[in-house]
C-alpha cells in the first residue's frame, strides 16, 4: 500500500473541516479555522491538499470548490494500515 501524505497541523484543521462542511471554498475554510490565516495560506493549503490526492477540486465561476477524496473514516482506516505495515517485519513475503 502506497503511504498516506503526513499532513501538517493547518493541513489536518483543513481536512477536517472539508469532512464536517464539504463542499468547501477558501472562503468558506477561512470562516471555520480556529485562528485567522491570510487568504493565500488557506488557498495554498487547499492546493496541496488536492496535490497529495486527499481532496478534489471543481471549477465555479472564478474559485475551485473541495471535496474530500476519502471519508474521515476511510483516511483514518488507510492510516492505521499503513502505520502498522511498518511496524510489522518484513522477514517474509507473503504468499
């Protein structure tokens, strides 16, 4: 399984609001974090969001919209798997 992108602490913010209030404009994000950020923070942030597969973006008139790829409970469950395939020995192949 191919490894999930760490996301760093706006990132997280970011996608969590995109599971909670999808679909999602900057504008829209910017309303609900938790601290105010500049509109091109936000817009960047989304943007590499969408760069590392986790949201989905569609043109409306002038500003993309985003959705999340996965649900939160897929993105959590892929996460678990991934995190726990490291840990386990790679001494065998599987069969």
């Amino acid at each position: 399984m191919k490894r999930l992108p760490v996301l760093g602490d706006l990132e997280a913010e970011v996608m969590k609001i995109a599971w909670s209030t999808s679909p999602v404009s900057v504008k829209d994000v910017m309303c609900r974090l938790s601290r105010e950020r500049a509109y091109n923070t936000v817009q960047t942030t989304l943007d590499r969001l969408y760069g590392k597969l986790l949201l989905v973006r569609e043109k409306q008139s002038h500003a993309f919209i985003y959705t999340p790829r996965l649900t939160r409970a897929e993105y959590h469950r892929m996460l678990l798997v991934s995190v726990v395939g490291e840990l386990l020995p790679r001494d065998h192949e599987p069969v």
